[in-house]
C-alpha cells in the first residue's frame, strides 16, 4: 500500500459532518413543490384523509425528501464553511495530489420511518471507505463512500426521542485528476476552389491523382488553369497519373507550427513520371532520409472528411 493511500485510508471512520439539524420543519408547501416537480400525484402526501385511508397518521412526505430537509442553506453554502476539520482535512489532502475534481457516482438509500410535517431531521455523515487508486474515463481516481444517517425529532415524533433512524444513504464520489485537455486538432487550410480546379480536388477524394491535358496539342499542365500555356486552347480533360515521381526538391519545415500538419513538415516538389510537378507532402520518411532523386509513390492524406490530398511516400522495390 502506498504513503497517500495509507493517509486516506487513515479518514475511514472519522466523521465528516458531524450532527447537523436541518434548517426547517418538514412542511406541506416544500412537499408540493416536490411532488408537482416529480409529477407525483399520490394523494397521500398532501391530503390528511386520504392517508389515514391508508392506515397512516395523517399526510407524509415523499421518503426521497429525506436529503431535502438537511440541505445547506444558500447563505451557509456561500459562505464556503466546511461542516468539519475532516473535510477540510481530506480534500486538502486529495487536492494536493491532484485530486482535484469530482464527480457522483452512486446514492443507496434505505428508508425506515416516514416523515410528517413537523418533524424535524438531522445528519451525521461518516467516512465508510475510500478506495485504492482506480482508473476511470474521466482520470485516475479514488472513490469515498460515505454513510450518511438521517434522523428525526419535533413535535410530530415527541413519543419516539429525538434519535430514531429516518434513513441512511451510501454516498460515493469520485475524486480524480482531471486528464490533460487534449489540443483539439486543427484543420488544415481550405483550398480556394474555383471553376478551374475544383475537379482536382474531387478526383483527390477518390484518391485519384489527375492531370489536366489540352485536348488541342495534348500538353499536360500542372497547377490546373482554363488556357493551354503551349497552344491557347480552351479546351481540356484529364489523365490518370501513374503515382510514380521523384524528389525534384524539398524543404523541411519546423516553423510556425500551424494547426493540422504534423512537424517536422517535409515539404517536396515531385516531379511525376509524366513529366509534370506538384508541391506536396512526404510520408513515412524522416528529413534526414529524403534525397534529391529519391523514387517515390503515390500516398495519401485524408485530412478530414472534406478534403484529401496527395502525398508521396519512398518507392519500395515492390513499387517500383
């Protein structure tokens, strides 16, 4: 057993709130405010007659308000109180390790005399158990379950004293250390679509490396444009590239770091064995490994659902 979990272990037992009445009576005008809340329409929470029909003493309220009537005032819960040294102590104690979160997990509550308007409840909570290091979605942490136990005195209950049993209710929590926020990862920059090259890009999501020709003298062009450099012709359609190259040049870039690129950035122009150049990114290779020359194959970058691009990786013998 670790230093830190034998000093949690150390709070098991030990009171955390210590007896606490609550701030108020049960009373009729909270039990109808809960149980229109819930849409609760059992009569006998609110009607005397109907639940003496049922063999009771006259109306009761909702066994789930137990926890209602002990509840910290706004004021008191404002003003950051703790309800015991132990408390203060055991969070201290969590949160200098890092345990700085939590979050409910479980309420087991057992009930055994039903409270009427009058009575007047009480809690005492203490600490049952507090578990090993676990690891959660949310982050490593250690679960405290407490025993919370709800008891009842006033005017309604003079017969019984003021320590008969309500209910109890485990309470557990999970204290955990919150994961690093991961970086959300960026988009990479939109290309500027227009009429001239959008079906560049549509064929890229197919995984379909093309290159415009001129349908006049047959010359290929790359970057994509509306007019033959070589005869001034309009008119065009598309080859499949074969996907085979080499490194004409590269550049490798450490700086700045824009979101949705992985660094260090290689950065190549590939000339295609068609005999036309584009800049594109190279994959699986490191920068000290690429070449001027170096054979490469077509790759691809699914950068996210709308866009997919061309990369080049080195060419295997079994690419070749």
């Amino acid at each position: 057993m670790s230093d830190f979990l034998t000093t949690l272990k150390e709070f098991e037992g030990q009171v955390l709130t210590p007896t606490t009445w609550g701030p108020d009576a049960v009373n009729t005008p909270m039990i109808r405010h809960w149980v229109e809340t819930m849409g609760d329409t059992s009569p006998v929470y609110l009607d005397d007659e109907a639940a003496r029909a049922t063999g009771r003493d006259g109306a009761v309220a909702p066994a789930l308000m137990a926890q209602v009537w002990t509840m910290r005032t706004f004021n008191d819960k404002m003003a950051n109180n703790d309800p015991s040294q132990v408390w203060t102590d055991l969070i201290a104690t969590l949160d200098a390790e890092g345990f700085t979160s939590v979050v409910a997990t479980d309420s087991d509550f057992e009930f055994f005399v039903e409270l009427r308007p009058g009575d007047r409840v009480s809690l005492t909570e203490v600490i049952e158990s507090i578990s090993e290091e676990k690891k959660t979605g949310l982050g490593v942490g250690h679960f405290v379950t407490t025993l919370k136990t709800y008891r009842r005195g006033g005017a309604a209950n003079a017969h019984s004293g003021d320590d008969e049993v309500v209910a109890t209710q485990r309470w557990r929590t999970l204290r955990f250390k919150p994961k690093a926020a991961e970086e959300p990862k960026g988009l990479r920059p939109r290309p500027a679509l227009n009429a001239d090259n959008a079906f560049w890009f549509e064929a890229a999501k197919e995984h379909r490396l093309v290159i415009q020709r001129c349908t006049a003298c047959g010359t290929l062009r790359h970057p994509t444009g509306p007019m033959c450099g070589a005869c001034q012709s309009l008119d065009w359609d598309t080859v499949d590239a074969s996907g085979r190259g080499t490194v004409y040049s590269f550049v490798v870039n450490h700086h700045p770091r824009i979101p949705g690129f992985e660094y260090p950035l290689v950065v190549a122009t590939i000339e295609l064995e068609e005999g036309t150049r584009l800049i594109a990114n190279m994959t699986g290779v490191t920068p000290d490994d690429v070449e001027i020359d170096m054979p490469v194959v077509l790759d691809w970058i699914d950068a996210d659902p709308d866009l997919t691009l061309p990369a080049f990786r080195p060419a295997a013998r079994e690419d070749s």
